[in-house]
C-alpha cells in the first residue's frame, strides 16, 4: 500500500509512491481505461439507447465509474511527476514544503484508493449489499450485541458515503434485536462488506448481569449481494411459506410499525427473510423477494467457490460460521481480527464505525 508515516524521508515516500503506481498501471491500463470511456460513450449516444432504462442506467453507471477512474489515474500520473520538482524546491521554501506535504498525502490517500478497488473483481463485488445481523449464543446480552454491531455497521457504511435503508429489525425480549437487516447502496457496497461476514465475539462486563460478571457474546453477520436481473436466481412459488403480521421493530429508533410486514421462509434452503418498512404489504413482499433472491444467489456462491477451494485441496477459512473478530472491553480494551491479527485498542472507536483498517488488510491478505 501507498502509505506511510509522517517520519518517513520524503524521497522514501516518493519512491514508494512512484513504485505503488507503476504496479497499479500494470494491472489496470490507462489506455484501455479511456477505450471504454470512448466505447461507452458511443452506446450512450445510440438511437434508442434510453428505450431501455434499466439497461441504459447500468451502462451510465458504468461510465460514470470508468470515467472516474481514468480521471483519478490522470491526474495522479501528473501530480506524481510534480513531486520531485517540489522537492527540490521545497528546500529554500516553507510554503512549498508545505505543499509538498499536502501533495505526499493527497496523492498517498488516491493511490490507496486506487488500490483497494483492484481488490474486488467478484461478479458481485461493485454492487450494493444486503447486511443482516442476527443475535447469537449469549441471551439478552446477545441481543444487546447484535444492536451494537448493526450500529457499527450503518456507521461504517455512511462513512463511505453509502446510502443506508433499514429494511427490518425484530427487537429483543428485555433490550437490542433479534435481526436486522439493512441495505448498503454504492460502489463497491458488497465488496467491502463481504469482508465482515462472520460471527463477531464480545467480551464485557454485562450490564443484565446483577453480580456484574464478565460475559461472552456473539452476533453473526450475513452478507448478499443485490441482484436486479431476477433472471439470475429462480424460485418455485410452491417452495414458499409467506406470512404477514404486526411489525414490533426496535421501537421509532429503527422502523415505523405497520400491519403489513412480510416474512418469507424458503423451504428447501430454511432461509428466511422479512420486509416491515415498506409502506404496503404488497411492497414488503416485493422487497423480500429481492431478499430471498440475494441471499439464495449469495449461497450459491459460497458453495461453489467451496467446492473449487475442495478440489484444489484448500479449506475455505471464511464463511458465516467462522470468528472473524474479537471486541474486548474488560478487562482492558483491544479488538482483534483473527484473520489477519491486526489489533487496535480503542475499541470504542471501532464500534463507532471505524472498520477500513480491518477491512482493507483482510482484503489485501485475500486476494494474496
């Protein structure tokens, strides 16, 4: 990766710099970059290209990404050659060493960028995602610890700008939720979301505890990718078990209740998903249907790349059963991501949304 620390000689850096984008300029042409745009560009300008707006929004979105991309690439090649020119100017210059500063960081921060995009080249991986939380073994404190992570992970995903929807959340017998389940929607949602799914393990003094002991909780997270091509997953109606009922969602702080929620149960798969904050029951089973779709095509997924790892005689290490990460809070502070064994102490900071870090080692370790 591009960064570094404030300590590091600036010539180090620039030649971390220069290396860092000699790799990404490998792996991802330029030239080939701006063929697209121009290919894109001629299929938006077709007769007729608007007669199909779902197709015709997926080709905008494309170009709007590729476009982006060629831009970022450009404008890093020439600040990057600028660097040194600034550097031997910035000797005799404190406003220019200041620049240069500003230059190291900025362009340190879009190269890290652009490294972490190469990281995901799923079918999937560009697309929104579907996050469901869901309480594990540990009882009220459980339920507490789900709402903890649902929290953490809508905070994490409006840090990156991504458009948050709560679709349904059950609320605990005494405090927290059951389940929940919300929508991330922006480039690369289920990319980096994908990275959190796993069981997530909480050690604390419990607050439902009258003796005050230390407690252990779980809550697991699921991941699935949005899928607009319903074509993509087919589901035979007699395999369904549909019924509605009163919403009891975690009070006004998640959903609005309605007498109109819908859960859906899969038989042959026992996947079940449920939809309450739609305005109509209708509504809420259309929704839930998308659901069900995602998460039956995210299973399919995982059992296929299972079944490739199986013949290359690996063992996948990551899938809804495993641990992925401890949060300590007593009797000292520390989280850890056991696949990767970055650790950070403020633990507070991470359950405050605080997850790049974690995320981006554990991609970059994945895609070796």
């Amino acid at each position: 990766m591009a960064t570094s620390t404030s300590d590091t000689p600036i010539p180090q850096r620039i030649a971390a710099i220069r290396a860092s984008y000699d790799r990404l300029r490998d792996s991802t042409d330029p030239d080939a970059l701006g063929a697209s745009v121009e290919q894109l560009e001629a299929q938006m300008q077709a007769p007729g290209f608007w007669d199909d707006s779902g197709a015709a929004a997926k080709v905008s979105a494309e170009h709007a990404r590729t476009t982006r991309k060629l831009k970022t690439f450009t404008e890093l090649s020439s600040d990057i050659e600028d660097l040194d020119g600034l550097l031997e100017l910035s000797a005799e210059d404190d406003e220019l060493a200041d620049e240069l500063t500003e230059q190291l960081a900025s362009v340190e921060s879009r190269l890290s960028e652009l490294e972490e995009e190469r990281l995901f080249s799923g079918p999937y991986d560009s697309g929104d995602a579907l996050v469901t939380v869901n309480a594990g073994a540990g009882g009220t404190d459980a339920q507490d610890w789900a709402e903890m992570v649902l929290r953490m992970m809508m905070r994490w995903a409006e840090s990156r700008k991504f458009k948050v929807e709560l679709l349904e959340a059950s609320a605990g017998e005494e405090a927290g939720i059951k389940s929940a389940t919300f929508r991330a929607e922006g480039e690369n949602a289920y990319g980096l979301f994908n990275a959190e799914q796993g069981v997530h393990r909480l050690v604390r003094i419990s607050p439902f505890d009258a003796q005050s002991r230390r407690q252990t909780a779980f809550a697991g997270v699921e991941v699935a990718p949005v899928i607009e091509d319903t074509g993509d997953v087919e589901i035979d109606t007699d395999d369904l078990q549909v019924d509605t009922y009163r919403a009891s969602g975690a009070g006004g702080q998640h959903v609005n209740k309605t007498d109109s929620a819908v859960r859906i149960t899969h038989r042959p798969t026992g996947i079940v998903v449920q939809c309450q904050n739609e305005r109509s029951q209708s509504a809420n089973k259309e929704t839930a249907m998308k659901m069900l779709r995602a998460k039956i095509l995210e299973r399919q997924e995982r059992e296929r790349q299972e079944e490739i790892a199986k013949e290359k005689g690996e063992t996948l290490d990551v899938n809804f059963g495993s641990q992925i990460r401890s949060y300590v809070l007593h009797p000292y502070t520390m989280v850890k991501d056991h696949r990767t064994d970055r650790e950070m102490g403020d633990a507070q900071r991470v359950l405050d949304g605080d997850l790049d870090g974690f995320v981006r080692e554990y991609l970059l370790k994945a895609a070796g």
